[in-house]
C-alpha cells in the first residue's frame, strides 16, 4: 500500500512536470521514506500519549534519530517490523530508565554513554544496500557521529548534574544513544529480521 500511494505520487509529479521521467525512482523512494516516517512517528506519539510518556519518547526518539541519521544502522525488512522494533526498544528504555534507582541514574548514563562511543568508535558509519558509501562519506559520516555523540554526552550530562530533578531525561536520552549504537554492531546489521 505505501508503495503504491508513493508511485502515485511521484506519477503525479512527472504528469505536472514537477519532475522528468528519468527522476521518478528516486522520488517513489523518497516518498516512501517520508510516508513510513511519519506512520512511524503518529504511531509512536499515539502510544507514548496513551501511556502518559510523551516527553520521555521524544527524548528518546531524538537521541536515537540524531545518531542514526549519521551513524547508520540495522534496518527491519518490512515497515511493520521496524515499527513494532522501535516501539519496544523506546517504550522498554523508558521502563529501564524508571526502574534504575536515583543513586544510580548518573552512573548508568555515564555507563552508557561509553559503550555508545566504543561502539561509535568501532562500527560507524553503517552501510546498507540503498546507501553504500564512499571513502570519503565514511569518513564523514563517521566525523558527523562523533560529532552528535559528543554533543549529546555533554547536554545529556549537563542535564544531569545541573538539574538532578530530570536526571531521568538525560539517562532517557543516554539510552536513546546506546540503543542507536547497538544497531551498528554486525550481528544485527548483516541480517535483517
């Protein structure tokens, strides 16, 4: 179904000359993109509604996109499957973040923070059928990681130590990073599910 409401899209485009001919894959791509994106964050924003977790997911869903934008990643065969992935990874590290006690929060985040830049370190940036890479855009992309994983430890940090009432946000935010680089590591990048 979304294929075939991003064909019609990119064949009214070529028909108001919006586009030529040769251009229409790419275009019936990118639509496709932009409709599972925003099934994908309707769906999640329905959910985190419903369960009084609003804040806590865009947080979690920030972090988690501004890495993977540059990073890379593991990507699920069919739209469903990516949809129910990330509903369960936002939603359980949510629920891990609530249940880690106060005494630990700062520690937990600083923990995975690290593991987020070993992995950084190690697997950025990913490359995937639809997006293989040059040498050149792999050095890039993985500067552009580097970048966002050391500005988002220090405002994930510096909400934590500044204000210990939303600590909880900034471990939210830290595990939004972690979830995003365990996409990267081999064993779930070289198979989809």
């Amino acid at each position: 179904m979304i294929n075939k409401l991003a064909c019609y899209t990119a064949n009214k485009m070529v028909q108001t000359n919006a586009i030529t001919r040769q251009d229409i894959d790419s275009y019936i791509f990118g639509t496709e993109m932009l409709i599972i994106t925003l099934a994908k964050g309707i769906g999640l924003f329905v959910i985190a509604c419903f369960f009084g977790l609003l804040i806590e997911a865009t947080i979690f869903i920030l972090a988690f996109s501004s890495l993977r934008m540059q990073a890379g990643g593991f990507h699920a065969r069919s739209f469903l499957k990516c949809f129910f992935i990330t509903d369960i990874i936002t939603f359980t590290s949510i629920y891990i973040a609530y249940i880690i006690p106060t005494d630990f929060i700062l520690i937990s985040q600083i923990a995975f923070l690290i593991w987020t830049i070993q992995l950084i370190l190690q697997f950025a940036p990913i490359e995937t059928p639809n997006k293989p890479l040059t040498s050149h855009e792999k050095r890039l992309y993985k500067t552009r990681s580097y970048i966002v994983v050391i500005i988002g430890t220090i405002l994930a940090l510096a909400l934590s130590w500044t204000s210990p009432h939303h600590s909880i946000y900034g471990l939210i935010f830290s595990l939004g990073f972690f979830c995003e680089g365990i996409t990267l590591v081999p064993l779930f990048s070289k198979k989809a599910l």
